[in-house]
C-alpha cells in the first residue's frame, strides 16, 4: 500500500518595487493577513534584500535580556509580550512568530527599503496626469476621500491611499493595499454601500469603535484567526482592493514627483495654505509615518534601537535623507484644514488645491 503524499502550500513571494523580496514560509499563521496587505506585490523577486516571514520561533542560545520586555543577542531579538522574534540575515531579516506579523514586517520592510534608496511614507498619492502628487498626512484627515474626488477627474491614476514608497530619485511608487471604507466615507462612495453589505457603526459611533479597536489591536494580533474574524467583520471600516473601485486601467505603478502637501486638520474656520521648506516636510514625513504606525510597530522599532540591531540614530537620519532626496527641488506646502469640516467638504477643497497647484507647475 502507498503511503500518502503530503503536500506543502509553497512559500509566498512578495517583490516590494524590486527593492525588496517578502517570502513568507508555508502554513505560517499570519499568512492570510500578509497575502491580504501585500497583494499588490505577490510575484517572483530577484532582489538580494530579503525579508522572511515564518511561524516557528527559533531557539537562540545565551540571549541577554532587558528585564522582562526583551531577550536579545548581537544579531537577534526576542518580545515575550508580542511573541516575535527578529534574526539578522546575510540578506536582511527573519521574522518569527505564531501571530499576525505585519506588524512586525512594515518597520523592518521600511528598513530594508531605505538601505535600497527607497522609504516607506504614510500618504495619499497620485499620478495627476503625469505629475506624481504626494500627499501625506494624519490619520482620518481626509487621504482616501481626498483620492476619491480626485480619481474622478480624466487622466488621474491611483498610487496609494495609506502607505507608499518615495525612492531617493522622486519617484513615487504605488502600494494598491485594501482600502477601508468607514461611515463617513458614504457621500464620497456611495457605490459601495448599496446592496447588501457588512454593516457599519453609525457615524457618531466610529470614533469609539475605533478607540477600542485600537486598544484591542495590541492584544488581537497574537492570534492569527481571531484577527483575521475581527478585521473582516469590524463594524469600523469595510476593505474595498481600490481595482474594484476605481477600476483596474486606473492603477498606476509610479510616477516622477512634482508636488507634495502635507494636510492636517486644525482649530479655525479657514483653511490656510502655507509654502514650506524641503527640510520641514522630510522631517514631518519621517515623523509621520513613525507615529501612525501600530504600538506593537513602534515596540519593535524601540526594541532593535534599544539593543542595537537597528541604531535608531542612523535609522532615521538615513530615512530623512532619503526622502530629502526625493523631495529635491519640488515645492512643499502645508495645508491645514478646518477640523470642523466634513470628509466631503476636506476633499473638495483639498482636489481644488491640488489641481490649482499642479496647474500652477505647467
């Protein structure tokens, strides 16, 4: 009698702009949630930067520790807390844990992609007719209303709506992740909350769903299936691939930046437009996406400079010249938006400034 064949899943390549190789071993936990967020990028790679994902956590001899947040040695680190442990590589980083890991893959992603003349930023981004448009900004200010009203208009393609990357040379390079969708975003996409959907929580309560989703996300990502349950069936948002929204032909995949705007909301009744220097946008863009990232994120980022695998030092000052790089010569703004204003009203007004602007660069 034949005994029977067991089959592996094969291991999932992610090639980030070529910069970067993402390969995720077979039947790792966190698997779902990378196939979901790094879509886009699922492919063959033959970049020499690597970073690879897997479940089983290896067994690493004589760590120091840092009383009870982490164990570590010259070339690896341990989280109790998160159940993650980080191995440095010839080629990069080996990222190891039971749970989802993107939370541990973006940081080190980030910093491999910096090494390649390229980093990560936290913004809305488009191709405005062959102007690259980068448009980083706060958390609920208004980047994916912003990338609505202006994909409406002709000769417009969608880079990114959250998360992107801006290389050394002021290319800007698409990240077409899921978008979510929250309440307030119904005026701007009422196609998508027409038939029979996943309900969400009314407007006024979005903001304390979303406190407790974040206090939660802590603890939710240890544990791969009740993460994955929690993140399709949230009341708070709904993931929409922006293909299935804007259309497929309307994705672009890079463009040379000519603009950059910086959008935060603030106390007054006028919105106010303000011209800044290449400095002060590296170094709030830098900030930025440092602080928009999740706890856990910042955790590990605290944890590789704390024990020295990653230097904080030289991890942000090479980010900051990199993006400094990008920006050369290209004029930055500072556009600060009422807070009162609605995700319709911001976006309106923020597509208005745009075009003006760009316009202006002819």
């Amino acid at each position: 009698m034949t005994s029977p064949q067991i089959v592996l899943s094969p291991a999932a390549v992610f090639d980030i702009h070529g910069r970067v190789a993402v390969t995720v071993a077979p039947d790792t936990p966190g698997e779902a949630q990378l196939r979901d967020m790094l879509g886009p990028f699922l492919g063959p790679s033959a970049s020499a930067v690597q970073l690879e994902v897997g479940g089983a956590i290896t067994r690493v001899p004589a760590q120091s520790r840092a009383e009870d947040a982490y164990r570590y040695t010259d070339d690896s680190l341990f989280l109790p807390e998160d159940r993650v442990r980080i191995v440095r590589t010839d080629r990069g980083f080996a990222v190891e844990g039971p749970g989802e890991l993107l939370t541990a893959v973006v940081p080190l992603l980030d910093h491999l992609c910096i090494r390649q003349d390229t980093a990560m930023v936290h913004a809305a981004m488009v191709d405005f007719r062959g102007s690259g448009v980068l448009l980083p900004a706060w958390g609920g200010v208004g980047k994916t209303s912003t990338v609505a009203k202006l994909m409406a208009m002709p000769g417009v393609g969608f880079l990114a709506d959250d998360w992107a990357f801006l290389t050394g040379r002021g290319n800007l390079l698409s990240y077409a992740k899921p978008m979510f969708i929250k309440p307030h975003h119904r005026p701007i996409y009422p196609e998508l909350f027409q038939g029979v959907r996943k309900p969400l929580a009314p407007g006024w309560l979005t903001s304390t769903v979303s406190n407790l989703a974040t206090a939660v996300h802590p603890v939710i990502v240890r544990y791969p299936r009740t993460a994955a349950f929690t993140r399709r069936w949230s009341p708070e948002h709904r993931m929409v691939h922006p293909a299935e929204v804007f259309g497929t032909d309307k994705i672009a995949q890079a463009a040379s930046l000519r603009l950059a705007v910086f959008l935060e909301r603030y106390d007054d009744s006028e919105a106010r437009l303000e011209r800044r220097s290449n400095a002060w946008m590296s170094s709030r863009i830098v900030g930025n996406f440092h602080s928009e990232l999740p706890t856990v994120s910042r955790r590990l980022i605290e944890a590789l400079g704390a024990t020295g695998l990653v230097p904080l030092g030289e991890h942000f000052a090479a980010k900051t010249a990199v993006i400094a790089r990008g920006l050369g010569e290209v004029p930055c703004y500072l556009l600060r938006l009422p807070a009162s204003w609605s995700a319709d009203r911001t976006s309106d007004h923020v597509s208005a400034t745009v075009t003006s602007l760009v316009d202006g660069l002819a």
